[in-house]
C-alpha cells in the first residue's frame, strides 16, 4: 500500500528486505524520504533510524508502525524522526506525514 501511495503521487520507490539492507542503500543512494517501519528484520527500526541520522542528520525519516504510545511516538521523534504515522493509516495521513518531513 505505502510503494502503491508514493508512486502514484510521483515517488520513486525502493524497498529494504531488512535494517542492514536499508542502511546499505541509504549510504549507496541517499533518499528524499525514509518510511521506516519498527518492526523489520535485523536491526530494529529505531537502531536504523539512529544510524541514518548518524550518517545524515538532516534525513527526513517518518515512522510507520502500530505502536501507538505516546511514550514511544516522542521517543521517535526525539531520535530524529520527523513524523510518526499509525497503521492501518489512510492515504491523506500518509501526504500529512510527508508534508511535514519537507517543512
């Protein structure tokens, strides 16, 4: 759903199988934008985000995940990320997300 959203909104899309994967690609190719789900294989998504903001710190991350408590939301956003979106999300949460990581 989320590669579906991004590409039909213009994106160029590439996908991870697991957080060393991500990271590798990142390094190879910077991206515009990350979504970084928490639950991946390998690293967890909050050690993948610490190390993408290690390597660039003005990545723009947004977090998708089903955790959705507050405790865990700021602890995000204070590791960098610049929005948190909750699964399942709609289409427009998703834009909203993306327009704020821009700002």
């Amino acid at each position: 759903m989320l590669n579906k959203i991004l590409s039909e909104d213009g994106f160029v899309c590439a996908e991870a199988a697991n957080g060393e994967e991500a990271i590798k690609a990142y390094k190879a190719q910077p991206a515009d934008l990350v979504t970084l789900d928490i639950h991946i294989d390998g690293l967890s998504g909050m050690s993948v985000l610490q190390v993408l903001r290690t390597i660039d710190p003005n990545a723009r991350i947004i977090i998708i995940s089903v955790e959705g408590d507050r405790a865990f939301i700021e602890e995000a956003i204070r590791q960098g990320a610049k929005a948190f979106v909750a699964k399942p999300f709609l289409p427009e949460t998703l834009r909203d997300a993306m327009a704020r990581a821009f700002e």
